[in-house]
C-alpha cells in the first residue's frame, strides 16, 4: 500500500469540506442570504433546551450543499483532464457518480452529522461558541473538528458503495480522512477566526 498516495486521496476526497468552509465562511463574512438565516430546529426545545440552538441555520444547509457540489465539481474536473488522478488519487470515479447527488450526500451529511454534537451540547448546558473544562471539554473539542465528516460517511456510500472504492480502500478512508479532518478542519477554523470569518477559534 502507498500510503502517500493514501494521504494525498484522503485530502483530495476532503476537497468538498474545503471548498465548503470558504463558501460558508465568506457567506457568514459578508452576511448574504439573510432570510435563510433560520434555525433548523425551529426553536423547539427538550426539556426546557433548544435542540440544536441558533447557530444551526437553513442558510448553513444551503452553504454546505453549494460548497460541497462546488467540491465534487473540482474533483471531477480533475479526472478528467488529471490523467492520473482517477488510479492513483480517487477513492473512486467521480465521472461514473452523480455529481448532484454526491454534493448533496456530502452537504446533507455535514449537517445532519453536527446535529447530534450541538443536541447533546445544548442538553449539557453549553452555549454555542464555547467550550467546556477538562475531559467533557476536550471531548467535545475532538468531536466538533470530525462530526461532519461522520456524516459524511452516513451517506456518501449509499450512492458509492464500499466494494466500488479503488483497491478496497473504503475503510482506511474512513480512518484516515477522520483524523486529517479533525486536524485540517482545526487549522481552518482558526484561519478563519484570523480573518474574521468566525467569532471564535473553536
């Protein structure tokens, strides 16, 4: 196994959760699409909590998806006219995919896989942008760099599926694109704070 080119096909897979960050990222910056901004729980609460709180937004939703597809749109240009980006760089063949459904997968997957991060951080009592002490807090940390990329995987393989992954790779990506996430999504975010993208670095 080459596990540069293993490296290099995990980040290349990455390209939409990239992609995405500058579209939402800019879309917080300069406030477009204001009437989406809406939470996706309505405001219901559990036990006298917000389910997911007011961060979790519909303008969000739509960021992800449009960064996503944006993503997926780059990675099949590189098949095409990359020679060699299909053997030795993709997880599988963008071409063969629908390029619509994946950047869907991949947009409704970040959402849906950070919902259940902010659902138990508004049951614990911490409000959005912040972070708790000790080992709760470090946990949660962790979990806020990879929860969209377990998402991710929820739903990616039910357009491609395990066995379609080149030379059986589906389960090292699945390891190996976590732990790259939790580290190129933390280097992100503070980018972002550096450039007012965000309120806070974490």
């Amino acid at each position: 196994m080459n596990y540069c080119n293993l490296f290099l096909s995990t980040l290349f897979f990455g390209l939409p959760l990239m992609t995405t960050a500058l579209v939402h990222g800019t879309c917080l910056k300069f406030d477009w699409f204001k009437w989406a901004k809406k939470p996706l729980d309505f405001k219901k609460s559990f036990r006298n909590k917000r389910l997911f709180g007011d961060n979790k937004t519909w303008r969000g939703l739509m960021m992800a998806c449009l960064g996503c597809l944006l993503g997926v749109y780059l990675l099949r240009l590189l098949e095409i006219y990359w020679p060699s980006f299909r053997s030795n760089y993709a997880f599988f063949s963008y071409r063969e995919t629908n390029l619509f459904w994946l950047g869907m997968a991949f947009g409704v997957g970040m959402t849906l896989g950070e919902l259940p991060n902010s659902f138990l951080k508004r049951q614990m009592d911490i409000k959005p942008g912040s972070q708790s002490a000790g080992f709760k807090g470090v946990f949660f940390i962790f979990l806020d760099q990879v929860d969209l990329l377990l998402g991710v995987w929820c739903l990616v393989p039910l357009l491609v599926p395990p066995w379609n992954f080149r030379d059986g790779l589906f389960w090292w990506a699945c390891f190996i694109s976590i732990v790259a996430t939790a580290v190129i999504h933390f280097l992100l975010t503070i980018v972002g704070y550096k450039l007012g993208m965000r309120k806070t670095i974490l």
